[in-house]
C-alpha cells in the first residue's frame, strides 16, 4: 500500500493549487479518503474527506467554499483544489486513506504548500 502526494509548492496569496493523492494496493472508490495539514508546532488538523462508494464529502468549517476534495476512481487518485489561498494555508498537507478492505489506515509523505508574497 502506497500513497504518494504531489502538486504542492510556493504560491502567492489568492492562487490556487491542485494537490494529488495516488493511491497503490487499494481502491479509493471503496475507502475513506482524507486530506489534513500540519502547521510546524502545530497539531495535524482535517482538511477534507470523500467517503467510500457514496463520495459524500466534508470538510473543515473554515475551509468550505475555498477547497475541494474529489477523486478519479480510473487513476486511483483523489485530489485537493485549493483556491483562493491565504498565508495560513501554510502547511504541510498529507493524504490519509482508511481502506475497508484493510485492518489499518495509512499516512502519505506530506507535500509543503507555502502561500506567500
């Protein structure tokens, strides 16, 4: 089992970035899916989450409206777009995956976005 993100970087405040979560030896479309970010000193916080074969969605209050949590069931990928970014969207941001196939959950390497001018 493998997560693998990308598409993180530097972007200037109000940009935008699309992170991706590939995923190996398991089906997103049949697993709990997440995004959550951790600032440096900080505890690890949820971002979004899309949910098993329903893909029912949701997300963290202060974040509806600006992000958006989706997947490509044939790429076995999910992915975060990020809009309208602030500084304090600063983090580093991890996939995490409950597969219901599987006895555990699972954490990706993390992918820094930095949002500064």
């Amino acid at each position: 089992v493998q997560l693998v993100e990308s598409g993180g970087g530097l972007v200037q405040p109000g940009g935008s970035l699309r992170l991706s979560c590939a995923a190996s030896g398991f089906t997103v479309s049949s697993s709990v899916m997440s995004w959550h970010r951790r600032v440096p000193g900080k505890e690890r916080e949820f971002v979004a989450t899309i949910i098993g074969v329903s893909g029912i969605t949701n997300y963290a209050d202060s974040l509806k409206g600006r992000f958006t949590i989706s997947r490509d069931n044939a790429k076995n990928t999910v992915y975060l777009q990020m809009n309208g970014l602030k500084p304090e969207d600063t983090a580093v941001y991890y996939c995490h995956a409950v597969p219901l196939s599987l006895s555990r959950n699972y954490w990706g390497q993390g992918t820094q976005v930095t949002v500064s001018s």
